[in-house]
C-alpha cells in the first residue's frame, strides 16, 4: 500500500493516464476519419450533385496532435512540479539553518520519500544543535579550567629573584594566555549566530576611527556609504580584526569606504611590509603566521583574519588582499547588499 502512495507511482500514473488519453484522441479520430470512401456515384448524378462545401483548415490529425501534445506539456507541469518540490523544501530549509541554526524545523508531510527526507533532515539539525551545544560547554570549561593554573603560575612568578628570567617567562605566559582568548574567541565566532538587521557601517567604522585615534593610532577614514542589513557584532569583529592587523604591523592605516546598489566595499590600506602573492590566502588559515611577524613584538596569534574572513562570509561577503601600489597590504571587505 505505501508503494502506490509513493513519488514514482504517482509520476507513473500522471504519465500513463497522458498517454492513455493521447492515444484514445487518436483511436476516436481515426475510427471516425478512418472510414473508407463511398463508392463513386454514377457520372449524371455527379453532374447534377453540387461541389461540397471547403473543408476546415485545421484537419482531424492537427487537433488530435495539438490535444496530444497539450496533455504531455501539461503531465510534464505537474510531474515536474511534483518532483521538485520537496527538493525545493529542502534546499530552502539548507539555506535557513545556515544561517541560524535554531531556525523550525521542515515539515514531515507529503510523499513517503518526502517526509523520509524532513525526517532526516531534522535529526541532522538537532544533531548539530546537540554538539555545537556540546561545544559550547566544553569552552566554557576550558575557559575556566585553563584560566586557574595560569592564574597560579602568574603568581609564582613574582617569587622568582631572576628578574630577567622572571620577565622571560611572564612573556611566555602572556602569549599563552593571548593564545587562549584569541582561541575561544574564534570558536565563539564560529558558533554565534545573529539575525541581519539594519547597520549603520559608516557610523560603526568612523566611531572605531575615533576611539582608535584617542588611543594614539595613526588611523583615518574617508567615503561614505549606506547603511545595509548585515549581522552587527560580527561585522564589528570582522572590521576590528582588519583594523588591528594593519596597526599591528603597519603603525598607521586608511579605511577607505565605496558603496554601490549591490555591493559595499571596504579598504583597508597600510603602507606597511605587506605579504607575498603566494602567502595572502595561507594568511587565513588557523594560527597560520608568515615568518616576518613571528616575534614578540608584532607578531600575533595568527586568527585575526581567520575570524573576520569567516564573519564576512558568514553574511554572504569575502575578504581578499592585495597589494598597496607603493608596497603595503590592501584588505578589501565587500558585503553584499541583502
């Protein structure tokens, strides 16, 4: 019984029924037309018998073709339409849940195999609900768990009398420390999800110029642009890694902003060192460092574009760089008008 309830009995019914009545058009038609002729009448009667009327333009065989072809047109509709639409559920509810992951779940209704799908589909969201809060338990308590015993080692460093060991290895134990917050704030990254709403970009990146500025960073802004639908705080995150990487190893940057009916670009622009040509994509990977930052001084964790690439992409835009004319690093951030 579920196998003639099914999506392939259906589309086999739809068909056969087509064609069925396609090809009774055609038996009707030839039985009626099919006939053979009278016999020819005498020569005086078909003298005196008037000339028969014209006869239509469109003959039996046009329309009993025309029918045919409008029913399999019209079968093909509706079998295509059937088939495509719990595809089409599916490819819609994709699309929510990547972009938040706590969106409702799809319907288990229609055809067996459709509602077999939701079903499945809807236990793989749950799952990935169930580890990524799994996840976020288990930072909470590294987060806690490493915290205490760097807290101690911190301590008993001042008991050290070696002052320039002493210093060494609190520069050892700031990195480490560095290292974790830039860690879980990457995996805090990747599992927030918030919902687009209107943004004030201009404002946002000017306000960030300002408070820059007061902190003595050589940093300017120039452009302007509309406000778009974007996701606030990793867009914040997104611009501030940016913003940081280039006063890192630059001392000074311009943000440059340029809007247009579909896209808003941002610049980034540093006269600084800059990064080979074969070197500004492995730049986005996890802890990837290119060996002039690798020092204490200006080097970094090696997350800051790793975080603000995945936040611009997570908003259907892309971060690329390239090369300042003059020598520097261009940072360009487009964002897609949604």
């Amino acid at each position: 019984m579920r196998r003639v309830d099914s999506l392939f009995a259906r589309l086999f019914g739809v068909f056969l029924v087509a064609i069925l009545l396609a090809h009774a058009l055609a038996f009707a038609w030839f039985s009626h037309y099919g006939r053979p002729p009278p016999p020819p009448a005498p020569l005086q009667a078909e003298l005196m018998r008037p000339p028969p009327p014209p006869g239509p333009v469109l003959r039996g065989p046009l329309i009993v073709l025309g029918f045919q072809l409008l029913t399999l047109i019209v079968a093909a509709w509706y079998g295509a339409r059937l088939l495509s639409r719990p595809i089409q559920q599916l490819s819609e509810a994709a699309e929510r849940i990547s972009d938040n992951l706590d969106s409702p779940p799809l319907a288990e209704s229609g055809l067996p195999e459709a509602r077999q799908a939701a079903q499945a589909f809807n236990l793989m969201q749950r799952r990935i609900r169930e580890q990524v809060q799994q996840r976020a338990r288990m930072l909470a308590a590294v987060s806690h768990d490493l915290r205490t015993p760097l807290a101690r080692l911190k301590l008993r460093l001042e008991q050290i009398p070696n002052t320039q060991l002493r210093t060494r290895m609190d520069q050892d134990l700031q990195e480490m420390i560095g290292m974790l917050d830039a860690t879980l704030r990457y995996l805090h990254e990747q599992r927030s999800s918030e919902t687009p709403q209107w943004l004030d970009l201009q404002a946002l990146i000017e306000s960030m110029v300002e408070d820059a500025q007061d902190h003595g960073a050589d940093v300017r802004c120039q452009g302007h642009c509309a406000p778009l639908r974007a996701q606030p705080l990793a867009l914040r995150s997104c611009v501030s890694n940016l913003l940081e990487n280039a006063l890192r190893y630059a001392g000074h940057a311009c943000i440059e902003l340029n809007d247009s009916p579909e896209v808003v670009e941002m610049r980034v622009v540093d006269r600084g060192p800059g990064i080979a040509a074969g070197q500004r994509e492995a730049v986005f990977e996890a802890f990837f460092r290119v060996e002039g930052s690798r020092n204490r001084n200006s080097g970094g964790v090696g997350l800051g574009l790793t975080i603000a690439r995945e936040a611009a992409r997570h908003q259907g835009g892309d971060i690329l760089l390239e090369e300042t004319p003059g020598g520097g690093l261009t940072a360009i951030l487009r964002l897609p008008r949604l």
